[in-house]
C-alpha cells in the first residue's frame, strides 16, 4: 500500500527546511511556465488549451481560485487521512487523473507512464477515448487500482 497521499506536502515542507527545493515548480503558474519551456510549442499548446474559446478553460481556473484553505487550530496534523470513497471503494485521495489523450507528443511512453505512475499513488486513471496506447497496456500498468474510460461514441458504429 502506498503512503498516505498526504505525506507529499509534509516531505516537501520538511526538505524546505533544510534548504532543499523541490525538483519542479510547485505553483500551478510556474509549472505551466516550465512545460512551456520544455515542450514543443503544438504539444504544449494541445495539453494546456482547450476547446473553441476555451471559455472552459477560464472558468476552471476562476472557480479554482475562488477556493480556500481553511485552517483548522488546535487539532493533531501529525496523521492526515485524505481517504474516500467512491461508488463503495477506498481511494488515498478525492483525486483521479483526468482523461488526456495523444499523450505521446508530450512523453514516449505515454499514457503507461501516467498509468505507472497514478497506480503508484493508488490514484485511479480515466483513460481517453484518444489514448495513445491500448487499454489493455493502460490497465496492465495500473494492476488493481481502479480505472475508468472515457468513450467518446462514434456516430457511425
């Protein structure tokens, strides 16, 4: 069973304190910066864009912004459990990867590596209808840890 989900905010803090950075940005802003440095202009452009306007887009990052951390004083934090459950499974966190397809313009291995690495955390993957790689490799990496699909539905069967 991987550590608590958790854990990855008390590990930087703690390597902070000692002077060491984390190896990539943590600021959403900075990390957009530094794919836009790292990749090529189409790849970067396809990962961080949206559709049509991307009026979507916008509106995310507004509603995003709007939330809080909310302190909580006085309570032991030395043991966080970000646990739920979700359609009667335990999962580490309220998180699943959202469906990204072609994910080969930006890393070789693709949709596996994001699915090696998910699995890791015991983070479920929602896998795209535009998957560069086949479910069948996509479940392989993942192993027990949940999975879904998005299907986009053809018109034509």
């Amino acid at each position: 069973m991987p550590e608590p989900f958790g854990n990855f905010q008390f590990e930087i803090y703690m390597q902070g304190l000692s002077g060491t950075k984390p190896p990539f940005p943590i600021a959403y802003a900075d990390l957009e910066a530094r794919a836009r440095e790292v990749l090529k202009p189409e790849a970067f452009d396809y990962v961080a864009g949206g559709a049509g306007s991307e009026d979507t887009v916008r509106e995310n990052g507004e509603a995003f912004r709007r939330w809080r951390i909310v302190p909580r004083m006085l309570r032991g934090v030395e043991t966080r459990d970000l646990t739920t459950d979700l359609f009667g499974r335990a999962l580490p966190a309220p998180v699943l990867l959202a469906p990204v397809g072609v994910q080969s313009i930006v890393h070789p291995e693709a949709e596996v590596a994001t699915a090696e690495g998910a699995a890791s955390l015991g983070v479920p993957i929602v896998l795209s209808t535009a998957s560069s790689r086949s479910m069948e490799a996509v479940a392989d990496a993942m192993g027990d840890v949940p999975r879904w699909y998005q299907l986009y539905w053809p018109y034509d069967r």
